[in-house]
C-alpha cells in the first residue's frame, strides 16, 4: 500500500518511481488511478479523518451526557486507529508541507475542537474534574490515545482492539489508582 | 543547537555542512570540539536519557510504596521533559537506523521496564487497579507522558511545566471522572 511506503520513507522522501516498485506495478498503471502523488496522500490522509469524524458526528448527535459522548468518541477513536493504523499514523506525521495536509491539519483541529466542547460540556455537567484546564485535558485525552500508534500493532498478543479502547478509557476516566481515601473519607 | 537542526531535517538529511551553515560556525571548529556526526547525536540523545535515568534512580531508591514512587517517576520525567525538550524529542524520534540510535533505544527499552517493574509492584501491593495488563498500563502512562512533546512548548501560557507535571499524575492516576458512584455506594 502506498501509505506503508509514505510511512517508511516519508512523503517528501517517496517519489511515484518508488512507489511504483514497491508496489509491483508500473507508474502509468497508478496514474490510471490517480492524477499524483499528493491525491494518493489525499485519499490515505481522509481515510483516517472520515473514520475519525464519523465517530465525532455519533458523539455529537446522540443524546445522554457529555462524558458519555466523550467516552464514546474516546473508544471509538481507538478502534478507528486500530483498524486504519498506517492511515492514522500518517495523519499525527503529517506536518503542513503540502497544501493537502494543510488541509489535513484543519480537520485535525476541527476534531479537536469537537474533543475540547465535549470536555468542557462534560466539565460543566459536573462529570468531570474541573481542577485541569478543559484544553489542556482535551489534550492529554487525546495524545494518550494517539500515543497507540508507537507501539500498538493488529494482532498484538497481549491486547485485542476492544480491550485497549476499554483499557484506555479506564485509565483516562477512572485513573490507575484505587481509591481507598475515598471509602475512607464517606464511611 | 544541533539537536534543533536534527529534529527539523531529521539525523540522516542533516550534514555537518547544514550544521555549520546554521550554527554560524566553520565545519573545523564543530570538529574541534566533537569528532562526528554521530557523536553529535549521541551527546544530544544522553542528555535526555541521563536526565530519564537520573529521576528513574531516585525513584527507585527512594523507600514509599511503589505507586508514590511510580508517580515521582512520572512527574519527574514530564519535568525533564518540559526542561530538554528537543533532546527527548530527538530520542522519541530515533528508529534504529545507526549504532548510536540502536544504543539509545536499548537504554529507553530498560528505562520501560523500570516503569512496567513499578507498576506491577504497585498493582501486587493493592494500589493500582488489576483489571488493566501492567504491561499496557506501563505503555499507556508513557505514551501520555511522551505525547507532550507533540504540543507542549515552554513558556506556554496556559500551563507551567509543574502544573503540567500535576495535570498528568491527576489524569492518570485519579482519572477525569468525578467519582459519585464510590460515594453514593458508600453512602
């Protein structure tokens, strides 16, 4: 696939003569396909987006409360990077060098919006702790889920893709830590 | 700083004539003072690991149970992180792909699993939450912690280094959830 040999070599770095050996066809051939280079990276980039957005559209259209729309789009993002992993990664690489992932990184910052009203609605339910800045929360959130793609792989034997989005939003939501204090605090 | 020219070209598209044309200084002088490249490299990514290494003994050595050492380890890893910036970036970056980088990631590799022994411990004596692999759980906190260098800048406005160091530990060891229902079940 394209987007693996962008990944390897970068998209700079890959030219459409490499991509044409690696991927065993000649380069009219993929011209049949595509008018260049940067839709190739068009498509790949929107494969991670639409994925992305499509959960945004269910956490921001369902009902309940914030924090369950915010869990949603938490575990959903997860599966959308596990299931679409090259095509993600190539999103959180991508750094604004071509027009495409300009537009890229617009979307990027419009889901991260999306991110940022939820905490901030979740926030204002009284669901979640208020002692974080909801920017600065909406950041961590997400970077411990975009953190997956330096070393989650399908198929990992420890962990499928649904017990790491549960795992991620145990510790996101709940914390690592037992609440003993707590008990103690109210018995 | 070199380590500055490196993370913006990467090690293997920067020469030492990029170096010298940025730095202002004459190829002849960087080679008084460093014998290559590659040493370059290796200086910038010890900075980093000696700074890792450092809090990862303290954390060690220090008596407490192993949740309060595991929290000093990461809250003193984010300020290490906040205070090298480009060096730890640089280390994030390094792939393996020359002996210096391979050495580098070997040293991360056992700092990992300073951080995956702490965790284990922590869930043997009852404080950390059993129902999340030690294992991932080691991953997942690191990967929160390594993801500030995708947007965390010194000097940023909206949150010091040590705040940033609080935010961490709060969402990763208390999480974000106001927790009503221990309450209530306690009640």
């Amino acid at each position: 696939m394209a987007v693996t040999v962008f990944n390897e070599r970068g998209y700079d770095g890959t030219s459409m003569e490499d991509l044409s050996r690696r991927l065993g066809i000649s380069k009219s051939s993929i011209y049949y396909h595509v008018g260049s280079k940067e839709e190739l990276l068009a498509l790949a980039l929107d494969r991670a987006l639409d994925g992305l957005f499509a959960v945004a559209g269910e956490a921001t259209a369902g009902g309940g409360r914030a924090i369950e729309r915010l869990e949603h789009l938490v575990r959903g993002s997860v599966a959308v990077l596990a299931d679409r992993l090259p095509y993600v990664t190539l999103l959180l690489r991508a750094r604004g060098n071509t027009a495409t992932e300009r537009q890229a990184l617009t979307r990027r910052r419009e889901f991260d919006q999306i991110v940022a009203d939820l905490v901030a609605e979740a926030e204002k339910d009284g669901d979640i702790r208020p002692d974080v800045d909801p920017a600065v929360t909406a950041r961590l959130l997400f970077g411990l889920v975009n953190s997956l793609v330096e070393w989650y792989r399908p198929g990992n034997r420890r962990i499928s893709a649904s017990a790491l989005a549960d795992a991620v939003c145990t510790v996101a939501f709940d914390g690592l830590r037992i609440r003993r204090t707590l008990r103690k605090e109210s018995a």
